[in-house]
C-alpha cells in the first residue's frame, strides 16, 4: 500500500521441519535467545542452494523478501510469478533473469508462487525447468503461502538440489515491532497499542498487512479516544472504503466523488481477479493470459477504480490490487451481495474432491462471515480451509460448529499440522464443556486430545485446569498428549507447592517420557511453586534426545536462566547454585553430561555470583568456577549473549587477590578483561603479555594483487604464442584483485573467474581458438577442456581438420581434474561425438581399461552425449564381467534412458551377477513400463528385493516418483514387509546415514509423496491402504494428506468469460425463490423484451420498404399482436421481468441476437404473408361494397360462415384470410 511507512525491524524464521517447537521459539525470540530459538534472520535464511519461505496471508513475505534480495552479497533478481502469464513468457523472462546472474553466489528469487495463474501440473514443470536451467553456482529462492504450498513442487526441488533444499516459516511480529512501525508511521505508539488490546482483535497486529490498516485506521480517526474496528471484517471494509475514496497518488489533491459506485465495480474485478488467476489490470485494450482489461472486466468505472489508492503499480501500464488479502475480502463481498447461492459457488470454489482449494478458502470463509445462513454448509465440507483462512468467525454458532466439526475430523484421524493451526478465535459459551467430554473420554484419539488442549490454552480456558492436570498425569495417554495438558496447565494457571505436576520430576515413577518433555512439565512446576532454584538444579540431569528443542530445553535456556537474572535471588541460593555449577563444569574432554545445553544457565549462574561478591563464599566459589573454566580451556562467558557484571572497585579487586591465590597469571587475568569482568587497569599490559596473546599472531599471508597489476599479467599472457596464451590466462584469470591468496581454485568455466570480468573477451574467445587448434593430449587436458567449455558457451563451434577432433577425443577422456561429469562439459563433447565418435567410444574405452576401479568417471562423462546407435556398445559394457558394478550402473541408467523397451528385454537373461544394477536402472529411468519386469523378476526372491531396495534408498523418495499410484503402493509394501518399522536405527545428534536408515527413510517418505501427487488414483489407493490397517492412525493422516493435496490440483483459474457465465446462470434463480419450477429452464430479461420489440419496429421499416403499405400493415399487426400477448402475460406473471447484472461483451451479445432474431422472424412471416396474396389475386378488381355494408352495421362471424343477419339493408359477412369476398 502506498504511503506506509518503510520498518528496518528484524524478522525471523523457523525451520518447518526443525525439532523447535513454534510456541517455544516466540518465547525465545521475545528474550533475545534467538539461535537457541532456531530462529534465523531474513538475510541469512537462505544458506541452502534452494530456500523455500513460507507464512500465512499479509504476514510481509514480499517485503522480507526484498529485504534478502536488498541485502544478497551477490546480484539477486527478483521475479514474481503472481498473474504473470503461461509457461512460456514465465520462462522467457527467468531466462532474461539467467542472463545476468552467471555469476557465484548470485540469487534468482520467485515471489507469489500461490498467485500463480498457472494450474498445479504446469507450475510443477515450470519450476523443474527453472531448477534445472539455474547455473551451478546459484540459489534459487521461492516464496509462497503456507496454505498453498505444494509437497510435489518440494519433491522436484529436492530432487534437483538433494538434501540443500530448506523450508523456512516466517515468525509473527513481536510487541516491539508494533511499537517500532506505529513509531515509524507517526502515531503515538503506547496508545496505539493500548487502543490495539483494547480492541477484539488485537491478534490482527501480529500481521504486517493487517498492522498497517489498524495504524492507518488509527492514524485516519484524528481522535486517540476513537476505537479501532471492533472485527476483523470491520477493519477491512473500513480500509477499503477509505482506499477507494483516495486517489493512487497521496499528494493528488483530487478525491473519487463516487464511492459508493467505486466499490461495486473493486468488487466486480476482484471477483474475476481471484477466479481467473490474473492478478493485473491494464488501462489499455490489448488481451492477454496475464491481465485483464475493461472488455474483459465489462463494468463502469473501470479507469476510475484503477486510479484509487486499492491499487498500485505493477510495472508498466500494469496495476494489481494493493494486497491480495483485499482482493479475497472484495470478491467475497460481490458474491455474497448478488445472492447466489452456494451451489453456484462450490462450481466456482471446488474441485473433483470436493474440497476448497487453497486458492480461494479466504473468500468462502469471508463468505461465512458475510452471509452465514446461506453458507454455513461451506464449514462442514472443509473445516480446516477456515482455520488456514486467517478470517475470523464471529457468530459464537458458528465458531461452536466449526469446532464439532474439527474435533470429528481429529477423532477420525484426518486433522492435519494441528500444531500449526491458529485456534485462539474459536471461543464461545460451550467450549469448555465440550473440550472437557474430549479430555476425559478414554476413547478421544490423540489427535482429538491434542486439538482440545492447544484450543483449551490459545482461548484461556482457566476453568479446564483440573482436566488438564489429570490428563498429564494419566499413563494411558501419548507422551506427547501428556506434555502438551501439562504444559497448557502452567500456561493457564500457576502451579501451586501442592500442584500434582511436581510429581513429573520424579526419576522413580519411571515415566515414558523419550524426549525429557514430561520431565521439562515438570521442572516448570517447581519453578512456578516457588520451589529454590539450587533445589531445582539438583533435579536436572542428561537429556534423553539432545536434537530436541522441547520443554526441557526451554527450561535450561530460559526459564532457569532467568531466576537468576533476578534480582530477588537470595545469596544461599546464589551459593549452592555456583557449588552445582562447579559440580557440573566438564573437564577438556567431557562432551556429555549437561554440557552443551546448560552455557547460557552456567553463564547465569557466574554472572549471579558477580552480583554476590560482597560474600565471603560467593567470591571463593565464583573464583573456584572461573579458574576452572580457564583451566579447562572453556571460553568466559560461554555464552556471546551473556554480558558479565562488572563488579564495584573494591569486590573486583578482592576477586583478584583470589584468584591470584589460586595460581592464576597475567595472560588468564587479561582473558577476564575481555570477558567484561575486571577493567583494564586491573591488569596493567606489557609488551610480554601482548606478544603472548593467540590473536596476536604475526601476519604471513601473502601479498594480494591489485586490479591493476593483475590486469596486466592477463594483458602479458593473451600476447603469447598459440598454445601458451590461453592456459596462462587461465592461470592469471584465478586471481581476486586485493585478495591474499596464494592458492586460488580455477574452474572449467572460464567466465567464472574472477579475471574474466578485467580481460577482452574476443582477445580470449581467439586465444581458446588458437589453442584448440594446436593442443594435444600432452598434459593440456584441462586447458583444452577450458577452451572448449568457453567456446561452446559463446555458441563458437571452431573449425578444425578431423584429425584435430580425433586428439580432442583422446584429450577430453584424459584425466581433467577436479571434475570428471562436469555438465559445462556436455556440449563440447557434443561437437567431438559428432566428428569423431568412434575414437571418443575407443578412448573411453582404453580410459575404462587403463584404470577398473575408476572405469565410472570417463563413463560417466561421456554418457551424456551417447545416442542410439551406441546400445550395442552400452550392452557390452553391462555384460561383460570385467567392468566393476558402478561402471555397470552407470551404462545402465544411459541404456535405459536411450532404449528403455531394449533394458526391458535384457533384464530377465543378464544373469544375477548385473540384474540388480539394470534392475534400479528401470525403477529410476523407465517409470511405469519397467515396474512389470522388475516386480516379476523380484518374486520369490527376498534376498534379491533387499538389495534392489537398498540400491535405490541412497536417491529418496524421488524414485517413487515415476511410478504409478498402484506400483508405488506395491514398491511400498515390499519395502514395509522386508524392512519394519521395529527395525529402524535409534539415532540422535550428527551421524553418518547408514543404508538401513536410507531405507527406512525411503519407506516413510513414500506414501506421503504420493499423497502429494494430489490424483483421484493416489486418493483411492491410499484410502485403501487406512481402510486395511484401520488401528495405524498414520495411514488415515495420509490418505486425508491426499485428500487435501487433491482439493489443491484439481481446482484451477476460469477465462474471464467463464466467470460472468457461471455468476449470470444462477442470477434468476437467486432473484425467483417464490416459483422455482417455472423458472428453472430458459428466463427472458428485460432488456430482451426491449431488443424484441426493436426487432419488430425495423421489420416494420423493411416490409415498408419491400411491399409497400400492405408489407406495413402486415408487420403492424404482427407487432400488436406480439404486444397483446405480452402484456397478458404480464398481466398474469408477476408483472415485471428480472434485469441482468451481467456486463460487457456478452450482454451486448445476448441482446443483439434477440434484435436480429425478431427482425428476421418478422420479415419472413411478412414475407410469407405477401406471397399468400400474390397467388389468390384475382384477374379483375372487385366492385367495392355499397356504402350501406358499413362497418357500424358489421356482426362478427366465424370464418367464411355467414351469420344471421341483424335489422338493416342487408347482410354484412366477414372473411378470414387475404382472399376477395364471393361475387354476387
């Protein structure tokens, strides 16, 4: 939005994946304990070659964004993809991105993924072309909501860049960044934020969007005593309403006089926005995939709506709405104000699995909110689209149905993320009693206990105390369940001396309690109880799981920490803690027990002891503790974010006296200096002391070059002769100007060097020229290779005789280290295979004989270049016993690549000695066709299944991937059957993966990554796999994955034109409630009536013109005739005809072909009329009636009958038809 104020506040992120508890992180953050928090800052989240980052709706992922790309080291490029067009034009401009990003550490960042108007399969194989077009040494970042997204684009991303994929969730504001940007935005901020908790919404500044428009609501109101919006749909129809009545520019002194017209027509873009997937609007008249324009909007006020301050520029001659949060509050406005119903809505809104899509669950929950007695059905279809929504539920009805509805989905094992959901707006008057019939009924599932304690503590439930206590003290409960009761006691009510959670310390009860969580429970009891700290320290002990962040690690990070941070600590308990503390301190070799986990608690404790100097035995025991951490080589503090006291003069100098009665000397004195506990002139410096000092090392790092310098070795060595001058470039190109390296590494991309940038290229493009045309296999390897890595990406193919192109054989299979497959390799060797392809396979070949054991390498690089014609060549490679398995693998994944159908037929006659390597071949490369040939030649043999398995485990769950729904779940169960559960490693902490623990790896991730394929195929065959094994809640968690992963992918954008159809066909029906069996078929508007009887006034005006008066008179009747049964029809209906609130091209459409329709209806029944007359005129004109047969004296008669006569001079008769009366 415009005119917000620019915040240099610091946000955090959490792994998604980590062992931190999210709750426990906030805490952290909020004491400064970020690392221990595992929290790290924006602009150094993206540490992998891969960085997904993920938050809800407004949470400022844009922003932080442009913060890490603000803040890249190396170029960074920014691209969004929200509302940007098909695949191809995505592509054309990652690839403009690429251009300027061949350089190391250069960035390509993807914004708005879930904006995207590309459907689920196309972004899955644009982001695979992206990852695979990224040059080597680059990163890839992408942001998207967390709702929205996609597990099958995390599975190709990892398959690019393996393990160096990190997923990351963005931290909430913390009160100190509300106070900065109500600070920043010119407001008072201790009022803001008192008017914010005064408020029903003050979880709405835990937002950046939603933050800005409550300080700009308050900024707005001129009045400090003015309330904020008491609801969150209060907030944004205030917001909206005050942006549209402001023009896009703050300093426009023009103001929209219209609002209220401004508003309907945000409301119709909105709507086509949202569902059309196109995020951008142009003023001009040019169509496109990406944007909409007036004709494709169809709406008054278009180019007056586009210049209020809803909307912001979006690059050139392009606009979007300010936030999509308001895109989704807009649209939900027009669809809940037409009166559509929701069935109309779930076409618009579901997909085959009837359930929202993440797209569009903020409008149906909006929905619910606006107009619930027409939509409370959309909370029962997907309960969980509302929670994920961000969108607050009011009615108290409809938070209480909401909450039946998760807690069924829970006892059923088909909750998902519990832990993730935002529960704290779900209050009303009978929760409590309804979570306490969950907490004791022995029956609830651990997923239903879990819901009902993290709703129980997010909306204070104070009253479910005692139920809470019980259920963390029943040994029929998970552990997980348990710690999670008892920890929501504490967060509800303090522990009392008498409390039953003080029992959970208690090593002799014996509990299950794997990762110390139960006993975290309690250690914060005692705490809470007033228990002494000494007494409390004494009860701590190793940590079962050190990889947790849990309970028990908050305790020894931040609540312990802070006992003693205080200043109501007694000088008995600051005794006894520091005698615990040197009990505890590990000697040079310890590296278990406490230590580790306890440096910020330790650091506490001395910094405590600091304070209590003035007694005797404190100053003994703090000196006893710092001698032994010199001793032991320990840093003091050990903690960087422990700042010491500095004790009084003469404290400080008594300290002294005792440490120099224990020995201590000058150097380890000048250590507590920096340490910030003594002052300098404690310690009074000599030049010996100085030189002793290990930061104090004499400098020998070599001299650097300057660009200069460095600039004229590269000029001196393009002047040598052929052969010489590139490779002494190359040498040179290594070299960083100012930096002191002596030993530089150099690459096969020579426009990766630093000296690259400071030479001429064409001078280098012909030395690499020159030298190919005399460079042998005489230890030139790897500068050949050099020159025709460059050559081939400048797209220069030199011309050289064949005989050059043999040696470039013979040297391109050499040994060019350090790399062996390089990937900048592929094109040159393309050039060689195509002069000289059989000295490349001989010179492979002699490689490969030359040295077995590494026989894979030169293969491995060749590979891919090989074509079809070298099957029968790959085939001896595979067969012939000679070749070591790795070299065979590697043939075989080529030959399955190059002919699957031929890797087929060879597997069941290689023999048992290669199956297995062709065998894995087929699982990775050939997908569905090779499954039939490997399952069969598994059969009945276990000992053959465990090494395919075992084979495979190193690649992941990606080599499920290719498989088919049914071949995945039978490559599953084998894996399930021969390699359990019960058999999987126990390990903890840093470990080399060993192939067992691959396996189980693999197993565990297999069904979930085809739940994420999100297919019908996928739904069915794992609702299969929960209905066999209904007692593992697992598989019912992964079959409702696949279920919600489905809603996702088979929902996708309408055209512009889709939107209005759906939106005007169920219009009649919303405004014909009273009658819907007459109007369930074809509906005539008003403005058809009107295009009918225009229709029949030009007919008119043609008759007239082609026959005349009698043409005329015809069409004239026609009309009346048209108008009398209209207006009986009117008459007798309701007496008016409903009016389109459609627009645009198709109502003018549907008009204009009533128009021309009545027009040529009417003139071919005028015509048949005249031609009727034209056969029955007869030879001689009639002789006209005497004037007595007057038409005063004429009776009505049935046609051609006559009638009676009346009293007169004679019989009147009157005709049908067009023919002359009888003759006399």
């Amino acid at each position: 939005m415009t005119g917000l104020p620019e915040v240099s506040w610091q946000r955090y992120w959490r792994a998604r994946d980590g062992n931190t508890i999210a709750a426990e992180s906030a805490v952290l953050l909020d004491i400064g304990l970020v690392d221990q928090a595992g929290l790290i800052p924006t602009q150094r989240v993206a540490s992998n070659r891969c960085t997904v980052l993920l938050a809800p709706p407004g949470a400022g992922k844009s922003y932080e964004l442009r913060v890490l790309t603000g803040s890249w080291q190396g170029d960074a490029r920014r691209i969004s993809l929200g509302g940007a067009g098909g695949p191809e034009r995505l592509l054309s401009r990652i690839d403009e991105a690429l251009c300027d990003l061949d350089t190391p550490g250069a960035m390509l960042a993807l914004d708005s993924v879930d904006e995207t108007s590309l459907r689920v399969a196309e972004l899955i194989e644009f982001i695979d072309d992206v990852a695979a077009r990224l040059p080597e040494a680059a990163r890839l970042v992408l942001v998207c909501r967390s709702a929205a997204w996609l597990g099958s684009v995390e599975d190709v991303l990892r398959r690019h860049f393996d393990r160096s994929v990190g997923v990351f969730v963005l931290q909430p504001l913390t009160d100190a960044d509300v106070l900065l940007y109500a600070r920043a935005a010119g407001v008072d901020a201790a009022a803001f934020r008192t008017a914010v908790r005064a408020s029903r919404i003050p979880g709405l500044a835990g937002s950046p969007h939603t933050l800005s428009l409550l300080v700009e609501e308050y900024r707005a109101a001129g009045d400090p005593g003015r309330a904020l919006p008491g609801s969150q749909r209060d907030l944004f129809a205030r917001s909206c309403r005050r942006l549209v009545s402001e023009p896009a520019g703050r300093h426009d002194p023009r103001r929209p006089a219209d609002v209220e017209n401004l508003l309907i027509t945000a409301r119709h873009l909105a709507t086509l926005s949202l569902f059309s997937g196109r995020h951008l609007f142009t003023l001009s008249d040019v169509a496109g995939a990406d944007h909409l324009t007036a004709a494709d909007c169809g709406v008054e006020g278009y180019a007056a709506v586009l210049g209020t301050a809803l909307f912001d520029t979006a690059g050139e001659d392009r606009l979007a709405f300010s936030h999509q949060t308001v895109v989704e509050f807009l649209a939900a406005e027009h669809l809940a104000g037409t009166g559509h119903s929701v069935e109309l809505l779930r076409r618009l809104m579901h997909g085959r699995g009837g359930r929202l899509a993440p797209q569009i669950q903020a409008v149906a929950a909006w929905l619910v909110v606006m107009a619930p007695d027409r939509f409370i059905s959309l909370l029962d279809t997907d309960p969980v689209a509302f929670i994920r929504s961000g969108v607050e539920l009011t009615e108290p009805g409809y938070r209480e149905a909401l909450v039946d509805r998760l807690i069924d989905l829970a006892q059923a094992h088909e909750l998902l993320r519990i832990h993730e959901l935002d529960v704290a707006a779900l209050g009303h008057p009978g929760l409590a009693r309804r979570l306490r019939a969950v907490l004791t009924d022995p029956a609830s599932t651990q997923d239903a206990c879990a819901l009902a304690i993290r709703i129980a503590r997010h909306t204070s439930l104070v009253e479910l105390n005692d139920v809470l206590i019980a259920t963390a003290l029943n040994d029929h409960r998970m552990t997980a369940t348990r710690s999670a009761a008892g920890s929501a006691s504490l967060a509800l009510v303090p522990a009392t001396p008498d409390s039953p959670l003080l029992a959970l310390v208690n090593p002799s009860l014996d509990l299950d309690d794997p990762d110390d969580q139960l006993l975290g429970v309690g250690l914060r009891a005692h705490l809470n109880a007033g228990t002494r700290v000494p007494a409390v320290l004494r009860l701590l002990r190793e940590p079962n799981n050190r990889d947790l962040f849990g309970t028990y690690r908050v305790v020894l990070l931040k609540d312990l920490p802070e006992k003693f941070a205080n200043d109501e600590i007694s000088t008995e308990e600051v005794r006894d803690s520091l005698a615990w503390a040197a009990a505890t301190q590990p000697t040079v070799d310890d590296h278990r027990g406490l230590w580790g986990i306890t440096e910020e608690l330790h650091d506490a404790i001395l910094a405590a002891g600091l304070r209590h100097l003035l007694d005797d035995q404190v100053r003994e025991a703090v000196a006893d503790l710092l001698v032994m951490r010199l001793d032991n080589h320990r840093p003091v503090p050990r903690s960087r974010r422990i700042r010491m006291p500095v004790p009084p003069d003469k404290t400080r100098q008594n300290l002294i006296d005792a440490l120099r009665d224990r020995g201590l000397e000058r150097p380890d004195l000048f250590r507590l200096v920096r340490a910030g506990i003594l002052v300098p002139d404690d310690v009074p410096l000599s030049a010996a002391v100085l030189a002793a000092e290990p930061d104090d090392e004499p400098n020998d790092e070599p001299e650097s070059l300057t660009e200069d310098e460095l600039r004229g070795h590269l000029t001196q060595a393009l002047r040598q002769k052929a052969g010489e001058a590139f490779p002494m470039f190359c040498y040179w190109a290594r070299f960083t100007p100012g930096a002191a390296d002596d030993d530089p590494r150099s690459s096969l991309r020579v426009v990766t060097l630093p000296g690259w940038a400071l030479a001429e290229h064409d001078d280098v493009l012909a030395s690499a020229r020159d030298h190919l045309a005399v460079a042998s296999d005489d230890g030139q390897a790897y500068s050949t290779a050099q020159a025709l890595v460059l050559l081939s990406e400048d797209g220069d193919r030199p011309t050289l005789p064949d005989s050059q192109w043999r040696s470039l054989a013979r040297t391109m299979m050499g040994v060019i280290a350090p790399s062996s497959d390089d990937p900048a390799l592929a094109p040159s060797l393309q050039w060689i295979y195509g002069r000289a392809r059989r000295e490349l396979l001989d010179a492979t070949s002699a490689r490969m004989r030359e040295s077995p054991d590494f026989a894979q390498f030169p293969l491995r690089r060749l590979a891919p270049v090989l074509t079809e014609k070298d099957v029968a060549w790959l085939r001896w490679i595979i067969t012939d016993p000679v070749h070591h398995d790795e070299t065979a693998a590697v043939a075989c994944d080529r030959l399955v690549n190059l002919a699957p159908a031929t890797a087929i037929d060879l597997l069941p006659r290689i023999g048992p000695d290669r199956e297995r390597c062709l065998a894995v071949a087929l699982l990775r490369h050939a997908g569905p066709a090779g499954w039939p040939a490997v399952r069969d030649l598994m059969v009945g043999n276990d000992e053959l299944i465990r090494q395919i398995i075992g084979n495979i485990a190193g690649h992941g769950e990606a080599i499920a991937r290719p498989l088919d729904a049914e071949q995945t779940v039978e490559l599953w169960m084998l894996t399930d059957r021969l390699f359990p559960r019960g058999g999987d490693p126990d390990v903890q902490g840093a470990h080399l993966v060993s192939n067992r623990e691959s396996v189980a790896i693999l197993r565990d991730r297999m069904l979930p990554g085809l739940a994420e394929r999100g297919t019908p195929e996928a739904v069915a065959a794992l609702e299969r796999i929960a209905a066999e094994r209904p007692d593992e809640p697992l598989y019912k968690r992964i079959a409702t994955l696949a279920q919600a992963a489905l809603a996702r992918t088979d929902w996708h954008p309408l055209q512009p034109r889709e939107i209005v159809e759906i939106l005007a066909s169920e219009e009649v029906l919303a405004l014909t409630t009273d009658e819907p069996a007459d109007r369930t078929g074809f509906q005539l508007f008003s403005a058809d009536v009107r295009g009918i009887s225009a229709g029949l006034v030009f007919c008119a005006l043609i008759a007239a013109g082609l026959w005349g008066r009698d043409g005329f008179e015809v069409a004239t009747w026609i009309i009346a005739g048209a108008l009398t049964v209209g207006g009986v029809t009117g008459w007798l209906g309701d007496g008016s005809l409903p009016k389109p609130q459609s627009h645009g091209w198709r109502r003018v459409r549907r008009h204009g072909t009533f128009f021309l329709g009545s027009v040529l209806v009417s003139v071919l029944l005028v015509a048949f009329v005249q031609r009727g007359e034209g056969r029955r005129e007869p030879a001689t004109r009639p002789t006209p009636a005497p004037p007595s047969a007057s038409a005063s004296t004429a009776v009505k008669a049935t046609p051609g009958v006559v009638q009676p006569g009346a009293a007169g001079s004679g019989p009147s008769v009157s005709f049908s038809g067009a023919g002359p009366p009888p003759g006399r």
